[in-house]
C-alpha cells in the first residue's frame, strides 16, 4: 500500500511515517496542501493521512476542506484518515477514520486495517490501476539509463525504484527537472515508450532518492491499448 501523510505543522510527521514504514507500507510525506494535491492527482497513491492543526483549527479550513473535497471527488477510492480535529471534515464521503491526538501505534494499526477494507470494496472492478507489482522499467534522460521497477502504475504515471539505490539517486538528482523517457517492459513483445516528467521524489533519511512518481503528460490511443493489457493482465 501506497500512503501519503499531509501534516502542515510537521507535528507528527515523521513520527508517523516511521510507525507506517514499521508496516511495510510504502510513504510519502507533504507539509503544504499544494504539494500533496500534486502528488495525489498522480493518482498513485491508496490511502491518506491527514493531520490537522493543534492550534487555530478554524484558521484556513475551507481551504483544508476543499482539499478533502477534492481528493473526495477524484479519487473515491482512497480513504483517509483525520488525525486531530476529528469534527470539522467528518461530513466527507472517503473519511474512513479519525484518531483524536494523541497518537497511538495502536490507532494507526487499526486505521491502516480499515483501509485494506475500503480498497478492496472500492478497486476489486477497477481495471485503471495495478498496485504491489514488479514490473521492469528504463528510465532514459539524453545519453544516461537507469534500470528500475515499477512498483504502482496506473493510465497516467507511474511509481519507480531503482535495482541500484546509488545509480537511481544520481540519476534522478540529475534529471529531475527533465524530461524523461519511460520504457516499460511489459514481456518479450511489447515495451511501451512514453514520455514522461518527475511529479515527486522521496527519499530515505540521508536525503538519497530511493523512488519517484512519474507522470505522462501525452499517451496516444495506441498506448493506451497496452496500457490497459498491462492492467488488466
């Protein structure tokens, strides 16, 4: 499971995303709204924690509202839990929890349960993602390669990491304000070719890049043919 944690304070930021990596999920963590609207409108993400403010709750929350609105509207399929303010948002379709600070090891276990729940009841006909595969991927800036695999992938983007963490880094360092050309190995007679641009990077706490979300701006209708053999196969 893909997870990405939003907390505009940095409260409990890091304190979560260590109890979520303890679980074998895959994190992301975003400190301001608009970073974390670009990285859900990847759509590669399966679930969301929210933490709201400890002080002056009311201060900006229609904008917080219409953020959750947003990823309501969207993205139907990942639920998300409240951390905090466990009053104001409730009223949103995809709330699957709130947790009152504060914050047990205990709740977050409990919430990630719900949320295996909720995906399976929401994505069991969706044919627009694959989640948790290995699939291999050459990501090509100019001259330079980097062997990677494709984690998640959906019609528009896709989540990478790399075979080799140092080459993967350097790579990446490099190019990320570049556009990238994306080869996916679907097997020994289809590799479907894109363009592609980084959309967020995450990195292991010695700041080394350890994967990336890609985003597709262009995918023509014969790609998209492939596409959906990939994610339907």
């Amino acid at each position: 499971m893909n997870i990405i944690v939003i907390d505009e304070e940095k409260s409990y930021l890091y304190i979560l995303k260590s109890i979520l990596l303890e679980q074998k999920l895959r994190v992301s963590i975003s400190s301001s709204l608009e970073e974390a609207k670009a990285k859900i409108d990847t759509a590669l993400f399966d679930a969301a924690f929210f933490i709201t403010p400890s002080q002056n709750i009311n201060e900006c929350l229609a904008e917080r509202t219409n953020f959750l609105r947003h990823v309501a509207t969207k993205f139907q399929h990942i639920p998300v839990c409240i951390i905090g303010d466990t009053d104001s948002y409730t009223q949103l379709p995809n709330i699957a929890k709130t947790i009152a600070h504060p914050i047990k090891s205990s709740d977050i276990v409990e919430a990630i349960n719900i949320f295996n729940k909720y995906i399976i009841n929401l994505t069991i006909e969706n044919t627009e993602q694959k989640k948790d595969i290995e699939l291999p991927v050459d990501v090509c800036s100019n001259n330079e390669q980097v062997k990677c695999t494709a984690n998640n992938i959906t019609l528009h983007s896709l989540l990478v990491e790399g075979h080799k963490l140092d080459e993967f880094n350097t790579f990446f360092t490099k190019n990320m304000n570049n556009s990238l050309d994306v080869h996916i190995v679907y097997d020994t007679n289809t590799i479907l070719r894109l363009n592609s641009r980084v959309m967020f990077a995450e990195f292991t706490p010695a700041r080394v890049i350890k994967s990336a979300g890609l985003s597709f701006p262009q995918v023509d209708n014969s790609q998209i043919e492939t596409f959906k053999k990939i994610l339907t196969g």
